[in-house]
C-alpha cells in the first residue's frame, strides 16, 4: 500500500442499470452531421467529494448508501429529459451511427477504495483514475461508477459516448442531475430539435474544409507503431491566475487593440513547448499542429433571439475543430506574442455562422462516408500535433448533490488518438485559478515540467483544501 494513493484496491461490490423512471415510447433519433464527425471515443469526468459534515439539524445522515440512493433516484429523474443517454447507438443501414431511445438504462457501479482522498494521486491520472475509478463503457451512452473511499470521501465518475453528447450537453445533464438530487426545478430542459443544425439546399462550404477534414478513404495507411515509442500520458496540473495574467501579457503583440484571452494565451505557450520538444531528424522544418475547439452554440444563434434560446438548450455536439500549422522553428524562435497572433487568427476563421453551417453542409456533400479530423489522422503529419479545448464552463461548484460542492471536478481523456489533448478547467477552491488536464507524449510533459515548472504546478491535496 502506497502512501501516495499509487497502489489501492478498488472492490465493485454492486452493478445495476438504472433506467428513467417513466416509459418511453421506443423511437429511432438520428445523428446531425456535427454528430457524425465524431468517431466512437469515450469521454470521462469525475468529481471528489469530502466526507459529508452531516445534516443541518446536525445528525450524520450521510452514509454512503444513503448517498448512493440519492444519486440513483436522481438518475432516473434526469433520464426522463436526458433520455438521448438512455439508450443505444447502432449503425443504421448506411452504416451510419443511430441513436435507438429504448431507455435500456445507464450501468450503474457501486465501489469501494482502500484509499484517501488526501492520499489519491490526482496529479496522474493514469495511475489513479483510470481502470479504476472511472468506469469503462461497455453498453449504452452513459456509465456511472460511485466510489466509497476510505476516509467516507465519495468519488462519482461518468464515461459517455463522444459521439452522443459534448461536454456542453453533459455539463447541462450534471447539473440538472445535482438539482434533481436535491429536488430543485431543472434550470434548462434540453433540446433535441435536429433541425436546428440542417444542412442548406442548395449546400456550399470554404474550400478550406477540405484541409481541416479529410474523408476515411483519402487516409493513408495506418502507420505502424514503433517499438519504444513515446507514450501518451495524463497530468493534472494547477495554474494560478496571476500566471495566466502573465501568459496573456506575453501573448498579446503591441500592435493588438486588446488582450489575447486566457485561453488563446495558453494555447499559444503550449504550442511553443510542444515544439521545442520535437527532435526528429530535421525536427525545425517539420510543422507542428495545433487544434483548439470551438463551440458553436452562439456562432449558429447570431443575430437570431429564438434561434439563441433554442441553441443554449441543445444537447449534442456543436464543434468545430479548426487548427493551425507553423514550423517547429518559428514556434521555437519567434516571441509568444508571434505565436499569439497566429493562434487568433486560424480561431477567428472558425468563429463565424457562415463556418459552422458550412461544416454542416460539407458533412452532407461526403455522407455517408465517414470523415476524420486531418490533424488527427494516422500518418498524416510529420511533426507533433495536439488539441485543446475549453473547460471554462465546466460547472464544478454546480454539481452538488446535497452533501457539499466538489473539491475536484476534472475531465479525464486518455483518447486513444496519436495527437495529444489538453482541457483547462476552472479550480473548485479559487475563483479565475485552473486545473489543466494534459495527455501528451512524455517527452512532451518532460519538458514542460522541466521548463515550465513555475506555471504548470502538479496538482496536490492542498491545492483542494483536502487536509482541513
């Protein structure tokens, strides 16, 4: 047994399916085409939670089994509205991905680990987190495991189906959860209104789409993995605002008219070590690409109060994923405030109506042939690439269930993919700090840890008040 939370036991004691608590009537819901960019990937989020301090009226009310049977009651609740996670995703007879709504339920696992939650080591992940506490997703769109830990701290962890829900649906779907758990009125029932995201008749996209995806049959051939091969691993690291007000400084030219935001910044350094890590043979004349997500909620709402309304409740993915491409030489040389201005540039493209419904119509010119994201395709790049998203509105302090606010709420993304990922999250303990959840190649976090230890700090208990 390990003090640092490496070497626990983690015992399920109980699976069950929980399924919504009223009938519904079996129906097919098909994919839009922003859905069907998505390949099957699994998403994973968890949150930690302290032992409860007990009831108002000052008894212990909290045990776990009381604790795990609010979840479940709420559960069953949530999945009347939320029943797109419900149900299944089969392959229709174009081969396409279809969600079946037969409300087979979301597993359900109960457990038990022989550790402290002071004592996990949230800063790997790998080691902590997965395999272990976050449950593998065998049937359905959703799985559901609950922990019990030694010190009465609980940890509940989901694993959906990417291709269902993006992380603006499944944050609607958590916090509604938490409310239900605590029998307060949904503040957002969620749509499913396909029409929404229609393509156009007659269809027209950029021309620039035909870079940014690339369909299955224009892929090269798989390449083969190297013996020794650099691995993907994930860290979870804190960043204090006062160091992210110092990375937009650096970021933001004297010829900008404002500040590169938080995000934009961030991205932009990380885009410089990820490139000062490549050492290839003639590592300074491969390119390194960098993709960061985009939601498109508001981009397809512009100008249109009904439409925004409609926007801000749907439930599915709404992504564009646009990148850039330099040098690993001019990464390396040229000041953070150059690769700034290059990371703003290829987002601004992407931030337009015009791109998102474009998108939509490029997906209906190549269906039913399924595409992938070029960056991200087997053999198609000779340098590094990596992508990040925005976990800014990750509502951690929202997903409260009765017994207390979170003192960890991460996303978890071993993805699967040869490119690396990386989501900043808002920290549960001090307003405008972040956790960064990281999974890039160890040389990659090597060097980041070696000359970026002043910002990207290893994620500890005290960073979460875990020892009060």
């Amino acid at each position: 047994m390990s003090s640092s939370g490496g070497e626990f036991m983690v015992t399920v004691r109980r699976k069950e399916v929980v399924a919504a608590m009223l009938p519904m009537q079996k129906h097919w819901l098909p994919l839009s085409n922003l859905d069907l960019l998505l390949p099957p990937i699994n998403v994973g989020v968890f949150f930690c939670y302290k032992k409860p301090r007990g009831s108002a009226s000052g008894g212990d009310d909290f045990t776990f089994g009381s604790m795990v049977r609010v979840l479940k009651e709420a559960m069953a609740q949530a999945l009347v509205p939320y029943y797109a996670f419900a149900g299944e995703v089969l392959s229709n007879s174009l081969g396409e991905a279809e969600l079946l709504c037969n409300n087979r339920g979301v597993d359900f696992l109960e457990a038990y680990a022989d550790v402290k939650l002071q004592d996990l080591n949230l800063y790997n992940p790998d080691e902590s987190i997965e395999g272990k506490l976050a449950p593998t997703r065998k049937h359905g769109v959703l799985s559901v495991q609950v922990t019990e830990l030694k010190c009465g701290g609980i940890v509940v962890a989901c694993t959906f189906d990417h291709r269902i829900a993006d992380a603006y649906s499944t944050n609607m779907f958590l916090v509604s959860w938490a409310e239900m758990a605590q029998s307060k009125p949904l503040s957002v029932i969620p749509s499913f209104r396909r029409s929404l995201l229609n393509p156009r008749h007659p269809g027209s996209y950029a021309p620039s789409l035909d870079h940014m995806y690339v369909p299955i049959s224009a892929l090269p051939p798989p390449k083969v993995p190297q013996p020794g091969a650099d691995p993907l691993i994930s860290r979870l690291y804190y960043v204090t605002a006062e160091k992210l007000s110092l990375l937009q400084t650096l970021a933001t030219s004297k010829s900008s008219s404002y500040k590169r935001t938080k995000l934009e910044s961030l991205s932009a350094f990380l885009w410089k070590m990820v490139a000062k890590s490549a050492h290839m043979e003639n590592a300074n004349q491969k390119i390194c690409k960098m993709s960061v997500v985009v939601d498109g909620r508001k981009r397809l709402s512009s100008g249109d109060e009904d439409r925004t309304t409609a926007m801000a409740s749907y439930f599915g993915n709404v992504l564009s994923f646009p990148f850039g491409e330099k040098t690993v030489n001019d990464l390396k040389e040229k000041p953070l405030s150059w690769v700034g201005d290059e990371v703003h540039d290829f987002l601004e493209a992407a931030m337009t109506k015009e791109h998102f419904l474009g998108l939509i119509d490029w997906v209906e010119a190549h269906r039913p042939e399924p595409a992938a994201l070029n960056m991200c395709c087997s053999g198609n790049s000779d340098g590094p690439g990596f992508m990040v998203s925005s976990g800014q509105r990750f509502p951690v302090t929202k997903v409260d269930f009765g017994w207390g606010k979170p003192a960890l709420g991460s996303y978890h993304f071993p993805w699967g993919a040869e490119v690396g990922y990386v989501m900043p999250m808002p920290s549960p303990t001090v307003d405008d700090d972040w956790v960064v959840y990281m999974h890039l190649l160890k040389a990659q976090i090597e060097l980041i840890e070696t000359e970026a230890a002043h910002i990207f700090r290893p994620l500890t208990a005290d960073h979460l008040n875990l020892f009060d």
